[in-house]
C-alpha cells in the first residue's frame, strides 16, 4: 500500500465516508443510529473480504482508527 494519506469522500449526507487505497476501501457508517462504525472491505484475486474496526463515538476517531490501520498495512 501507498504510504499517502487516505482522502475521504462523504456520501448520503455524510451517513457514509468513504476511502480507497489500492485494493482496500474503508467505510465509515454512521446510518445505524448507535454510534460510528468503521470497516474495511478488501479485493483480491480470491474475491472479497470485509472486517469490522470497530464502533466510535465521533467519525474522527473513526478515520483516526481507519488511518492507523491503513498506516499499519503499509509497513
């Protein structure tokens, strides 16, 4: 993965932010009414996999979560 900053694209309203880097997006939803979750859904020659990071009070800490994942990925 690419050492640069995740860019983040807010959709429906900003229920959803998005990033993409490579084969990985990071998904931050904020729809359910019970906080922030953040995931990250992955695309490989074997197909998809997705995987929860966790539930946030804020979207920040979310993308923060999501940035030290992708930061940790790319080492």
């Amino acid at each position: 993965m690419s050492t640069e900053p995740l860019a983040w694209n807010e959709q429906f309203a900003g229920q959803l932010v998005t990033a993409k880097s490579g084969n990985a997006t990071y998904y931050i939803d904020r729809g359910h009414g019970l906080g922030v979750t953040a995931y990250v859904g992955v695309r490989d020659p074997r197909g998809s996999r997705g995987f929860s990071l966790g539930s946030f009070r804020t979207i920040e800490e979310a993308k923060q979560k999501c940035e030290q994942h992708y930061a940790d990925a790319a080492m």
